[in-house]
C-alpha cells in the first residue's frame, strides 16, 4: 500500500464545479509524490476509487496544473481527495 497523508478535498455528495488545480511542490531540494482520486462512500457496500493521477513526482520547487475541467466532471456521490508523501510538502488550490 502507499504511505502517506491523505486529505478530503471535497466530501461526496458535496456539489463541485471544479475548474483546475494546482499542486506545488514547496520543498526546496525534495520530489513530492502526490496522488489524487476520487472516492465515494456508500452506506452499504464497497468504497469505490478511482485515480485521477497516482504517484506523480513533483520536482523540489515545482508545479503541477490539471486545468482541464473535463478530468473533474464524476457524479457527486465521489470526493476528491488527494495524498501526498508523509514528508512532503505540497500547496493545494483548487479553483471552482
């Protein structure tokens, strides 16, 4: 499994309408890994997840900008969430 801290972006079945993110790498000599997915989280049955991007290294003091819109559109019964390296780290600005 992947170690990490993971963070709710959006919760299900909260409304979206996200627009792009951005993720920056704020650490001055280290990658980042980031993963970011979204999740549902039915009252009976199985969570499902599904990767929007999966262990992606950011290089120290870099950026990395989803501005297509079309990669956000999933039902509102997901999340987004994202995870980054327990020692990272990343800025999140998601704009909606």
């Amino acid at each position: 499994g992947s170690t990490g801290i993971t963070v709710e972006l959006i919760a299900p079945n909260e409304n979206s309408n996200i627009k792009s993110i951005l993720l920056t790498n704020v650490h001055a000599t280290a990658d980042a890994t980031v993963t970011l997915f979204i999740q549902d989280d039915p009252s009976s049955g199985t969570t499902r997840t599904y990767n929007i991007i999966h262990t992606i290294a950011i290089p120290a003091d870099s950026s990395l900008f989803l501005d297509n819109s079309s990669i956000f559109k999933f039902s509102e019964l997901f999340g987004l969430y994202i995870t980054v390296g327990s020692s990272d780290t990343v800025d999140v600005i998601v704009n909606q």
